[in-house]
C-alpha cells in the first residue's frame, strides 16, 4: 500500500515537473521530502492509536477486579481507537484507489439527513465534547452522490471541526439548496484557517503551520475529500465562518437528484 502511494506522489510531481518546468534535482528532493512525510506520517498515525489500545488492552488483562465502570472506560477507549485506525486504512484506500483511477463511485439518490446521522453517529467519540446542531430541512431534496464516500468526506470534515475548534464549542451542519444543487456546510469556531491557505489545505500532507495545530494529523483528510467530492461531480471549499473570530466553514457542493436526467 505505501509503495503505491509512493509512486502516485512520484507520478504527481513528474506531472507537475512537465507543467512547472520543475528541474530534476529539485524533483529528486521534493519526492524525497514527500516520500519521508508519507512514511513518518502513516507510521505516526497507525501507531498513535495502536499505542493506546495495546496500554488499554493490558490494563484490562492485567487487572481482572477492576471496578466495572473503570473496565467500561478501557473497553470504550479500545473501541474508539480501533474506529480511528479504521477511518485511517479507509482513508489510504480511498487514497490509492483515487491515484490508480480505479474509484468508480456508485451514484444514487440520497438523503442527506440520514447522511448526517450516520456520519455523526460514526463520530461520536471525537465529537463527544462538542455541540452538534444539524440544521438540515426535512424538504430538502435528494441529492445524487455515492453515500459510502459522502459520508467519508463528512467524517473527515467533522473530524477536522472537532480537532481544530475547542471543547464546548458548536459545530453546524448545515444543507441548503442552492439552484439545482444542494451546499453542504461544516462551520466550526476554531482556530480558522488564514484565507490565503483556504486552498492549499487540499493539497495533499499541506498543513497549516503554526504552534497551535501541533495535533496529530497528516495533511491527507481534506485531499482525499477533494479527490472524492470531484469524483461525485462535486466541489469543495475553506472560508472563514464568520465576520467577529475566525472559526472555518467547508462547503460541499453536490447536483441534486434529477428523476428525469439520472433515470
Ligand atoms: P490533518 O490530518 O492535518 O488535519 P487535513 O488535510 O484534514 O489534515 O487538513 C489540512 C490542514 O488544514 C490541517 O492540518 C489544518 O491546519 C487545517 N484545517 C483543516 N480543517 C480545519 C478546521 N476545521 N479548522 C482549522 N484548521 C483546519
């Protein structure tokens, strides 16, 4: 699997080299820096989680009179683990599968209420310390995407939201229609991502530098949303959620469901 993620981040820069007249040498160090990223930071973040359920793990078999409340917690702590890892080895998957063309989506209609609630239901671990409103009309008409993969990208978009904003704080699901598509918004009241980086966050391992952000994270979330969202047809995009602090809002946009066009 690295090895195939090597490769497509070697095939992206000679694409780029062709375009932007990169010159050898600074392909050669780019590729490099890339290469040691991937593998610092899929081994980072495979092991992050592994760490912990093997300490949870071992308590629960080193201690067999624990207080029932304590075993709860280490049991709870292991699941929501082994569901980060999941959500990453999905992540890479989908990684792969985008750089190889081989993402065929399965287009169909669907009802983003539902969506929300699965997605939100998948992360309610992380989610756990923040206010979730889902402000999604009951009218709102269907869209046409692949359901496995939208729900992906919101995992990815909430998981972000409850990484970069604090404890207590809201974060806003919301859908609305806009002609004939439908703009599915995150917005959270984080740290909020300077405007001139609202695009570069969909590069691939672009993180946004800054004494803060030191939480663990690879870059990869948001690119491989992008990849996924063009898939379906789709766009994405960062601005800032609001006027008085920063906070970040990410913008799905997806064509609605036509009876008449997708029969
Ligand atoms: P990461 O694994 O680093 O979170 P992503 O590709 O998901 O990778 O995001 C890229 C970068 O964009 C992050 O490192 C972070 O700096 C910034 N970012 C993404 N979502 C948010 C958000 N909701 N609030 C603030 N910054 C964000």
């Amino acid at each position: 699997l690295l090895d195939a993620l090597v490769d497509q981040i070697a095939l992206a820069l000679e694409r780029l080299r062709l375009t932007e007249e990169l010159s050898e040498t600074r392909l050669a160090t780019e590729t490099e820096r890339l290469r040691t990223a991937l593998l610092s930071s899929v081994s980072h973040d495979l092991r992050t989680p592994l760490v912990t359920i093997i300490g949870a793990a071992g308590s629960l078999a080193d201690a067999p009179d624990l207080a029932p409340a304590a075993r709860q917690d280490l049991a709870e702590n292991i699941r929501e683990e082994g569901e980060r890892l999941d959500r990453y080895v999905q992540n890479l998957l989908d990684m792969t599968r985008l750089g190889h063309g081989a993402l065929k989506p399965h287009m169909a209609p669907l009802d983003l209420a539902e969506l929300v609630g699965s997605a939100r239901h998948r992360l309610r671990g992380p989610l756990r310390a923040h206010q979730v409103l889902a402000e999604v009309p009951d009218t709102l008409p269907l869209v046409l995407a692949d359901g496995v993969l939208l729900e992906q990208v919101l995992v990815n978009v909430l998981d972000n939201a409850a990484k970069y904003a604090p404890a207590g704080s809201t974060i806003v699901l919301a859908a609305r229609t806009a002609g004939a598509k439908v703009d599915l918004s995150v917005s959270d009241t984080g740290i909020g991502i300077p405007p001139a980086e609202q695009q570069r966050v969909f590069d691939m391992f672009y993180r946004v530098a800054e004494g803060d952000r030191q939480r663990a994270g690879t870059g990869l979330g948001l690119a491989i949303c992008k990849g996924l969202i063009e898939a379906m047809g789709g766009t994405i995009r960062a601005e800032t959620a609001s006027q008085d602090g920063p906070g970040t809002r990410i913008v799905i946009t997806l064509p609605l469901f036509n009876p008449e066009t997708s029969a």
